[in-house]
C-alpha cells in the first residue's frame, strides 16, 4: 500500500483536474457571494429612500398636527416592498447634529432576509439598517407672495422679463402652481410652491433653487388683523378727476367713486381710502408721497376698488413708518379683503418708486407691456400674478418693512 500510495503522488496526470475543480469552486463561490452582496445593495438603497421619504412624512406631520410615527411607518411600507422592522420613529431626534430638534424626526429601520447561496455559510441573514433624520427648514425669503391655494398662483408669459431680485412664492397646491410659459424668463431666487412648478431650462437662470411641493408660506400680515377704516363716513371727494395740466396736493380722507390722476400730484402723510371706482394713475401723471397708505374698498366683494397704473405715469411714494402710523406701518396699498377676484393692472412703461407693501389678499396684479416697470422695494402679497412684460423689483427696503417674515419652510433630509 506504501508503494502505491508513494507511486500516486508522484504521479501528475491529474493535477490539472484538481486544480480545475479547485478553481472552478472559488470561480463559483466568489461570483454567489458577487450576487448576494449586489442585492443587499440594492435592498439598502431601497430602504433608504424609504426611509428618507418617511422621515419626511414625520417632519410634515408635525407641522400638520397629525400622528408622526403612523404616517412616516405607512410612507416607509409605501415605497418598500419588503418586510421591514421600525427600530424608532422618534420626534425629537436621539442622536445626531439633530438631537433635541422639535420640528425634526429621526428614522431607524432595519430589513433582513435569507439569499440563497450566503444562507449556506451563515446562521442568519446580514441585518440592513438604514436612518434619516427630516427637519423643517427655512427655505428664504420672498417679496412676491401668492395666497391662492388652487390653480396657478404666479404666471410669467410670452416675452414676459421679469427681475425681482428676491423669491417668489405660491401657496397652491396645484400641479402648476407655479408656471412659466413661452419665452419668459423669471429671475428670483428661490422659487417655492406648495405644488408643482412647471419650466423650462430656458425660463430660469440655472443656479435658481426651487422649492416644489413644500409648506405653504404664512400670509405675513395676517397676524395684524387689517380691516379697512370706516371713518371717515363721508366722501371726502366723488369722482376726483386731476387734469394733466394741474398741480394739486391732496390731504388723506374718503375719495368715493374712485380718483382719476392725470396731472402732478402730492399726496400728503395719512390713509387716503378708494370706496369703490378705480385709483387710476394714467400717463404722464406725476404722483409723490411720503408716509402714504392707500386703502382699496368697498361696499361689497364685487364693488372694492381697484388700482390701475398706465404706462408713463411716474410713482414716488413710501409707505408710513411705525412711528408715523401704529396701524398702518409699512403698508402702501391695501385691498380690503372683502374683495373677490379683483385685479389690479399695471402696464408697461410707468415708473414705480415704490417703498412699501401692496396687499391684496384676495385680490389679482397684472404686470402688462414691455416698456418696463421697476420698483426699488416693492413687496407683494396678492391671491395671483401674472407678468407678461419687462418688470424689474427689488427688495431693498428700509429695516421696518424688510422686519416682515416672508420667509417659507421646506421640509428636507437633514441627516
């Protein structure tokens, strides 16, 4: 046996099929655990963006008042097919730059599952953890403002140019929320909606942040509960109609039926009231005015005023100061809210000079023609704008109007 055993290992005609064997097992080895090590990969990733999209859900749930924990889980299991096992939905975080957070939510979860060739080495399948943690944050600041919660808050169309040096914001929830259409092109950053925002590469500088389907942005004066004056009762004037060869100086008071400018106009400090008609500015008119707050009303939602300004007619005014006006601050045009769907118009080639906030709740602007329009601080609040021309609006305004919170708030993985 000695012999023979001595005689096979010196014999070498079989080595190739050893070795064979031997690489061919690792060849087959290598690619099994090639292929399970892929679909936990693959498992990982799915599990993050569920959890990711959870985390979110938990964060959104907080500013909506509802249950935390059972949305973000029902969001997980939405967009994870596997089973899965919820280690801690918690609000605030544990651990993490986040802890302590109360407008944040921390996601933990884990999947396991037997695969077919790794089960053959190991007692139990590798557990895949994946965490998120989502916070609401501030997503910047705003001077045009959209309160309309359906249909299309802010449009810019045709060859519409518009500059606002600032953000714009929509609080529909619609789809195109936020739409920029044609050959327009809308520089602002950032651009925020509650619903979607439909654009074109070519409408929007490409560095522009958007923001879609986020929070909506709170109505930065609501909190001041505005209504407009009943006093004084009686018209101060009916029909005011200023010829474009006059000078006049007005004094605040009750203008009914509407005023017409035409001519050189010097409004003085105080609240001037528009009960019902149209607070027109046409072309050529010049109209300045320091500590001014025009007030569009109405006896009823189909009667409130409105504001129409004509190309060529120049504006110069400001807005009162808190000292100038406890009630008013701030604000330079105001349209009562009693008002439906009223829309205000301002067409191409007037000069705006504007330091102040125009808002009009419930109420529409349309920013017409090409001549241009620019405002060096104009805030804007209104329920929809449109722009079909060039218009140019800063945001360099003076610390008691820029002290109003225009900002939104995103919700974002944060961690």
């Amino acid at each position: 046996m000695l012999q023979t055993l001595k005689k096979l290992a010196r014999d070498t005609k079989a080595n190739v099929l050893l070795v064979t064997a031997i690489g061919t097992s690792s060849l087959v080895g290598a690619a099994g655990i090639g292929v399970d090590t892929v679909q936990w990969y693959l498992w990982k990733r799915q599990l993050q963006q569920a959890v990711d999209s959870g985390a979110m859900a938990g964060a959104l749930s907080i500013y909506q008042s509802a249950d935390v924990t059972a949305n973000a889980t029902n969001e997980i299991g939405r967009n994870f097919a596997d089973t899965f096992t919820v280690v801690r939905i918690v609000n605030p975080p544990q651990i993490g730059d986040f802890a302590g957070d109360t407008g944040a939510v921390e996601a933990v979860v884990t999947t396991q599952r037997s695969l077919p060739f790794s089960s053959l080495f190991l007692d139990q399948a590798p557990i895949i953890e994946a965490r998120s943690v989502a916070a609401t944050i501030g997503g910047g600041d705003h001077c045009v403002i959209s309160l309309a919660d359906d249909g299309t808050g802010i449009t810019a169309q045709g060859n519409a140019s518009v500059n606002l040096g600032c953000g714009a914001a929509a609080n529909s929830r619609s789809s195109d929320a936020i739409t920029l259409g044609g050959s327009s092109y809308l520089t602002s950053n950032p651009i925020s909606s509650v619903g979607g925002i439909s654009y074109g590469s070519n409408n929007i500088p490409s560095d522009t942040s958007l923001f879609p389907y986020g929070i909506p942005v709170t109505d930065p004066l609501a909190s001041r509960n505005l209504t407009a004056p009943i006093s004084p009762t009686g018209c101060t004037a009916n029909n005011l109609n200023i010829r474009p060869n006059q000078t006049v100086t007005l004094n605040p008071g009750r203008y009914c039926n509407g005023m017409a400018l035409k001519g050189r106009v010097t409004m003085n400090p105080g609240v001037y009231i528009i009960d019902r008609g149209t607070f027109s500015v046409n072309s050529q008119a010049r109209v300045t005015g320091n500590g001014v707050t025009i007030i569009l009303t109405g006896t009823t939602s189909s009667n409130v005023a409105t504001m129409s300004i004509n190309g060529g007619a120049e504006l110069d005014l400001s807005a009162p100061t808190p000292a100038q006006d406890a009630t008013w601050h701030g604000i330079l045009f105001y349209q009562d809210q009693i008002g439906s769907d009223q829309e205000t118009t301002i067409n191409g080639g007037s000069d705006l000079i504007f330091n102040g906030i125009v808002y009009f709740p419930n109420g529409d602007v349309r920013f017409n023609g090409n001549a241009g329009q620019h405002a060096d601080c104009l805030l804007l609040v209104a329920q929809r704008v449109n722009f079909s021309g060039t218009s140019s609006l800063d945001n360099n305004c003076d610390s008691h109007i820029d002290s109003v919170d225009t900002s939104s708030r995103i919700i974002r993985v944060v961690e």
